[in-house]
C-alpha cells in the first residue's frame, strides 16, 4: 500500500514566519492516566502553533465519550468560560469528566460552523482526543462514526519522539483520498486554572504550513520529531461543504500526544 509521508525534520522547526491555522483544541494536560482522575478538559479554538488569535466557539453541536463501544453525551455537562489567547480573548467551553475505570476514552466534538470572515467562509472542525487510563487498549484504532474523521493507526496516547504516527482519513465512514492535512504542535504553555496560553512561544514556526496529502486508502504518516501534543487537521474532507449560503470547511482534526523514549 502506497503511503505519502511528511517527516518534519529539527531544521524545520527553527525556522522564522508562521502559518495561520486554524485549530480546533481539545486540552488536557495529559492523555495517559495511572490512577481515577477527573479530567479538566479545556475545549478552546485558536492558532496552536504561533500561539495567535483565539476564536469564539459557538454552543457545540455534539459532545460525546465513546468507552468500550458505548457513547455518552456529554453536551448538557459542558461550561462556557473566557479564554485568554495572546492578545485576546474568546468564548470557549470546559468540561469535568471522571476517568475512572481503564481503558480508551475517545472524546469526540462536532463544533459549530465558525465564520471566517478574512475568507468568507465556514470552518467546523470535527475533533477528537483520545485519553487511557491504566495502560489496557480497548478500542483507540476503531472510527466512532462522525462524518469525518482521522482513525489512528498507533496509539494516539502512546507516540515516541523520532518515530512516526500514521493515520487514515475517513468521510462517511469511507477512506479519502487526495486530502491535504495541516500539522501543528502547541507551542506554548497552557494555564487550565487561568483558562489561557501563556505569552511566549516555546520556539519559532516553520517558514510555511506542515503538510501531509492522503493517499488513495485515506492514509497518510507523518514522522514527529519532537516530545508534544500534535494537532492533525485534514481540511474539507466532510460531506458537508455549504452553511447559511457559503462555503463550508468541514474538516476532520485529531489531536494525539507524543512523548520522548
């Protein structure tokens, strides 16, 4: 099976001038849990990479937990807060969700459509964050059923530096083929008891966006060269593609987290 790979190389990341994102976040600051925690889950949309402007998210259209094969909604448990971007401020949304018992715990998110209007268009970014307790699978390489989305094909909680992540891109259920996918890493520090990034970047960005292209399976891999949390994006893959008379991305995000050996 052909793959098409990007590997971002050390080199890469030192370089100057940044690319303007858009990323939907799904925060905690861990995704692999050792004893029962309630998760302080931070849902914030904004620009990770160059830590820029932060967006008002509009009230969610689905917010669930896929466990064992079982989805809870979790939409009416969700907090409106004020998030404190760089140079601004946004609505944004958090949630307490108790882990308790081992295993996957797939979080998935259907944002509201979100005028762009430097575009003239809207973005929603269908997003999903994977956390596991106690160290047992039971269920992270399996699609939860959203009209676009990225299924891992590693443990998106267990990622080592140097290695690769590969993923595979699925519209209704059926792998994509030709999508390009924009990868950024949060590069900054996040103060989930303020509700805010910090003010400095942790290093400069790349000259111009990171980018995977899906192959003909809806596949793609990218080589992390980095310790992070790492944000995939793969833009205009969903089925959906005009809102209230305009142009509509529907764009499937995964958010996974790396880590070094």
């Amino acid at each position: 099976m052909k793959k098409i790979a990007l590997v971002a190389g050390a080199v890469a990341l030192t370089l100057s001038a940044a690319s303007q994102a858009h990323f939907q976040l799904m925060y905690t600051p861990t995704s692999q849990l050792e004893k029962p925690t309630t998760l302080d889950m931070k849902l914030v949309f904004g620009h990770p990479m160059e830590n820029g402007h932060v967006m008002d998210m509009g009230q969610p259209e689905q917010f669930f937990v896929m466990f064992k094969d079982k989805k809870s909604d979790l939409l009416k448990d969700l907090k409106k807060i004020t998030w404190s971007g760089h140079d601004n401020k946004a609505a944004a949304y958090q949630i307490e969700y108790k882990a308790r018992r081992n295993g996957d715990y797939i979080f998935g998110l259907v944002p509201a459509p979100y005028y762009e209007g430097g575009e003239d268009i809207y973005i929603q970014q269908i997003t999903k964050r994977y956390i596991n307790k106690g160290g047992l699978p039971t269920g992270w390489d399996a699609p939860v059923g959203l009209k676009t989305e990225i299924v891992p094909k590693n443990k998106p909680y267990q990622i080592f530096a140097g290695s690769t992540f590969t993923g595979q891109l699925l519209s209704e259920g059926k792998p994509k083929a030709g999508v390009e996918c924009e990868i950024e890493f949060i590069n900054t520090d996040i103060d989930t008891k303020a509700n805010a990034f910090g003010q400095d970047k942790h290093r400069a960005t790349p000259a111009s966006a990171i980018v995977a292209v899906t192959d003909e399976q809806g596949m793609f891999t990218f080589g992390i060269p980095t310790a992070g949390k790492w944000g995939l994006a793969c833009l205009g893959s969903g089925p959906d593609t005009e809102f209230k008379g305009k142009e509509l991305s529907q764009d499937a995000v995964l958010w996974i987290e790396a880590q070094n050996l």
